[in-house]
C-alpha cells in the first residue's frame, strides 16, 4: 500500500504503526474516502434486487480498469476486487470523482516483476500460501484453486463478476456451495466463448451493458487461454482494448467521462420493487382500459339491436302487419293485446 500512496485512485497513507506493545496489532492511519459501490446498494435497495445502469456501469467499469492497471504496472496483483473494495473519493455528492481501491491484504506480487533497486517499500517474494483468497462470489478460479501465481488477468477475471453482479443484481453461482460455484466459473473459462459469455450475462437486462461485459470477457479468455488456443497463458493484459470494450477512449490515465458523482449512482441504481411495481400498475391501466372498451362495445352493441327493432317496427306499421316482438318485450310488458289469425289457426302477438 506504501508503493501506492498518493498515487490517483489509491488511499493516502498518513501514519503507519507496526506492532508494539502499545498496539500489539499495529495500527494503519490513511485518508477519508467516500462510500464504498456496495453500501450503496445497500442503501438504495434495502435488501431488494438493486441493478446499476448501462452507462454508469460503463464509467465504474472504465474507472477500474485504470486502477488496475497502475495496480499490475507497479508490480502487484489485488486479488479482492469487489463492489465493497471499490469506494468515491470524498467529496461533495454532486461531484463526479474517480473511485479507489482499497484493502491489500490479500495484495500478491506479479510474479518476474523487476523492482526498482531504490524500491523500499517492494516486498520480499513468498512463495503462496495454500488455501482460497479473496471473496467467493467475486474471486477468480486461480484464487480458489492457489495452484499457479497470480496473475493481472485474474484481477480482470474478478471485474468482469464484479460488473456483472453490479449490472444484473446478482451472479449464476451466488448462493450455491463452493464447490459448484468454482466448476460453474471453469465452465465459462473453458467452454465454448459464446456461450460462456451469453450464459454469464443472461441476467443483465441492458443489451450494451451485456455486450461490453462479454467483450470484457473475451479479453479474460485470451489472458487465461492455453497454448493449444488462439490466447496463451498468462498473456498481457490489454487494458486499452479493455477500455475500449466499455465504450471508453483508449487511454492511460481517467478521462471526465471516467468519473462518477455519487447522485448519479444513486439515480441509476434501479430496484426490482420499483420495476415491478411499475409493471403492475401498467397491468392495471391496461386492464381498466380493456374492460371500458368492452364497456363501449357492449353499449353500441345494444343501441344497434334496438335500432334494428324499431326499424322492424316501422316496416310492420307500413305494412299493416303486427310487428314481431322478443322476449324482453314481455318482461317489459308492452305486449298488451293477442289476436288470433282465423285463415292459419296462429296465434299473433
């Protein structure tokens, strides 16, 4: 975190206190950010469903890509990239910002980076520890598997979730058992590409969003491809393509348009409740409409029928004939006389 500080887009550190009997765990003082993504979520969804739009999401996912790649060109791989890991800088909540990254202790190094030789603060190499790092829902298959180095491309891998749950709400292996969450992201790693991808944004409701995220996908695919394929493990990340994919300028370093207020984060985070809400009362409006054209129809309907009645009416007067007559003219009572024919024994009404 030291290498990092002051750098755009990572926490300032102020003080930091190793352990001592004063603090036996030591103790790390940085800079006061903003809100984190996913207390965000928290707030706007209560425990709904809450979904990011297709342009916001574009502008976070193009926001960190470009932490990321400080990140890996420094000589580090964060392997905990998450909605609660990425926060707003701290400033007025109508003020677009960058957002940073934060928590490092899952923090490895690339491995074959080449540290600077004044570098104080570059770390010893350690060899993996065994055993998962990172979240479950967001993590890579590298960082549930620890059986290789970590890589950039894993980073990138865990942003694709990342962006994924942000834009449909939630993840196909979120709530299963580990085991099967970890088979169905080899699955997407190692299946057929269009499929992978498509089956991974099934949920996403926006089609730009859906298609940066499977172009962002493809570009993990090739970074973790095998010799064999048209990608070759532990190829370079491409992060200029990466932006690209999200519909953002090539380019090295944050734009305007990479930047993000905490308002307008808030207006495009939108809830299940809200739109099934909406599609309810559109169900109303349009059953009410329906039943008053019935209504209508059933009203002409009968002013047609009475038509035609009067008009037999007054072709029977013309005639010198007894109109004929329905049934509802007996129930209203204005039948009042009955004649009976003597030339065809009928009885007349």
């Amino acid at each position: 975190m030291s290498s990092l500080s002051g750098t755009p887009g990572f926490p300032t550190v102020l003080h930091y206190e190793p352990a001592c009997e004063a603090a036996l765990a030591g103790y790390l003082l940085m800079e006061l950010l903003g809100p984190s993504l996913e207390s965000l979520l928290e707030r706007k969804g209560g425990g709904a469903c809450v979904r990011l739009g297709g342009p916001s999401l574009l502008c976070v996912g193009r926001g960190v890509v470009h932490l990321l790649r400080r990140l890996h060109l420094a000589g580090y791989v964060h392997n905990d990239v998450k909605p609660a890991n990425l926060l707003l800088g701290r400033a007025e909540t109508e003020q677009p910002t960058r957002l940073h990254l934060i928590d490092f202790g899952s923090c490895s190094r690339v491995e074959g980076h080449v540290f600077p030789a004044d570098d104080n603060n570059a770390p010893p190499y350690e060899p993996l520890a065994p055993g998962p790092i990172g979240t479950l829902r967001f993590a890579s298959v590298a960082a549930e598997e620890r059986s290789r180095p970590m890589r950039p491309a894993d980073d990138l891998e865990s942003l694709v979730y990342t962006l994924t749950y942000l834009a449909a709400g939630s993840l196909p292996w979120q709530g299963q058992p580990a085991e099967l969450a970890a088979s169905m992201k080899q699955e997407l790693l190692t299946g057929s590409d269009s499929a992978a991808a498509t089956q991974l944004t099934r949920d996403v409701r926006c089609a730009t969003a859906a298609m940066a995220l499977q172009a962002l996908w493809l570009e993990v695919r090739r970074c973790h491809g095998d010799d064999e394929g048209e990608g070759s493990a532990g190829a370079d990340v491409d992060y200029e393509a990466c932006v690209a994919a999200l519909s953002g300028q090539p380019s090295e370093v944050e734009t305007g348009s990479d930047m993000i207020s905490e308002r307008t984060l808030m207006a495009a985070l939108e809830t299940d409740s809200l739109e099934a809400g909406a599609h309810e009362a559109e169900a109303q409006e349009a059953g009410a409409q329906e039943a008053q054209a019935q209504e209508v129809k059933a009203r002409e309907v009968k002013t047609q029928e009475m038509q035609e009645e009067e008009n037999d009416d007054d072709e029977c007067d013309a005639a010198g004939e007894t109109p004929p007559h329905t049934s509802s003219d007996f129930e209203s009572g204005r039948v009042v006389n009955v004649r009976i024919s003597s030339k065809s024994n009928t009885v007349s009404l």
